[in-house]
C-alpha cells in the first residue's frame, strides 16, 4: 500500500482486516449487516447465484470515482478491492491469508471503461504487487461489449464477454480464463456473471447477479449470500473474474 492510496478518511489495512474478523464471525445469521469503515458510505448490495453477495461503498478523501468492492461468500469476506472510475484493481484485500495486492501505476495498458463503452472494446495489460514475497504477475487481457443489453431486477446491464492470461516474471503463464459478464454504465463497474479456465471450459462458474439493493431497502449490506446457497461449500471466482 502506497502513501498515494493512503488520504483523509482513507481505509487502512488494520481497519479491513477488523473489519474482515468482525463480520466472518457475524456471517451465518442472515439478519446480519455489517457496516462500512468510518468515513465511508455504502452504496449498493448485489446478490448473486453461487453463493455470493457485493457491497459497494465509497469514502471521503478517495479520488472523484473511486470505489471499494466487497465480495462474501457464506463463511464472511473473501476479499475487498479499490477501484477507480475505470476499474483498475488499485488495491486487493483477502481475508483468508492477509494477502494485499497493489495494481503497478501507471499500466502500460490500463483497464478503461471509458474505452469499453466509446469503442465496444477494451484491452488491458498491467502489473499486481504482493506483500507476501510472491512473484509479481502481469495481468493482460479484453473485454467485449456483445451489444446485448439485460435487465436484471429492473437494472439495465450491458453483456460482455472476457478473456486474459496471468503471466510470471519468467514468461510462463499461470493462468488462462474467459467469460462472460455484465457492466453497468451507471454505476461504472463490473458485475461477476459465468467463468471458466481456459484449460477446462466445460467447468463454468456462474455468480450472475439476482437482485440489486439500495440504502433502505430491506437486505442493504447483508453480510450473508442468500441463493444457491445449500449445494455451494465456499465456491468464489478467481480473483481476475472479480
């Protein structure tokens, strides 16, 4: 974590890691909610299929545009990424092993929404940082707009289709995956929709979302997921599909 991401009201590592504790504790019971960290205001919950629900907040004294994502599976978070107004992956937080990542700015090629939605298509190719002394790993791939716009609990979302590779600092590919999924214009960000490795494409990972939820609705910041829970251990996307 870099002094450049650390401002006024800013989310420090020891604040996500309590928070990280607090709520995997307070998961299982499904009238739970959890509470973004002081400084910040929640914005939009999303539930989706597999077992998995998304809070989104913002804070005061992050840059015009930046966002924090926070993914939960049925045992609490499994992690809690910075965006900014173009998703890059400015930060990651996992919460099984303490691992942070930091995206390397700038990218020699970095994500765009802007790019995506003026051109239907965008490349990306940058750079992630750890603090656990792993190998860096170059992250370069597309997204596509297919042109197919789908309404999903009365929010208009654009369908997309993706691909990218993870590569180490010898040159060998540690990963391949593709996909497919839905952004939304309005709230510029992603959501997760079906995934699969490149190497076992009959293998596909669906947490397409169900349901949007607002401040004051019924369900806002739910710490549990809530569909399709009975079947799924503690299934969750690889970190490039979030």
């Amino acid at each position: 974590m870099t002094q450049r991401t650390l401002r006024h009201h800013r989310v420090t590592r020891s604040a996500l890691l309590a928070m990280f504790g607090a709520v995997t504790i307070a998961a299982p019971v499904a009238a739970q909610t959890f509470d973004p960290p002081p400084g910040c205001t929640g914005v939009l919950t999303v539930q989706s299929k597999s077992c998995l629900v998304t809070h989104v907040w913002t804070c005061e004294g992050d840059a015009e545009g930046e966002k924090w994502i926070a993914l939960f599976n049925r045992v609490g978070p499994f992690n809690i990424r910075k965006v900014d107004e173009n998703f890059q992956w400015l930060e990651t937080y996992y919460a099984q092993d303490g691992k942070i990542e930091t995206m390397v700015l700038p990218a020699a090629d970095p994500p765009s929404l802007t790019e995506l939605f003026e051109t239907q298509t965008d490349t990306y190719d940058f750079v992630i940082r750890n603090n656990v002394d792993e190998p860096e790993e170059r992250v370069r791939g597309f997204d596509l707009l297919t042109g197919e716009t789908v309404i999903i609990d009365d929010e208009p979302l654009l369908a997309t289709e993706f691909g990218y590779e993870v590569v180490l600092p010898d040159g060998e590919v540690s990963y391949r995956g593709a996909g497919a999924q839905f952004v939304s214009e309005e709230h510029r960000l992603f959501f997760l929709g079906t995934s699969w490795s490149a190497d076992d494409p009959e293998d596909v990972f669906d947490a397409s979302p169900v349901t949007f939820i607002y401040p004051g609705e019924p369900g806002f910041f739910a710490s549990s997921p809530v569909y399709e829970c009975g079947a799924i251990p503690t299934a969750t996307p690889t970190a490039a599909d979030e």
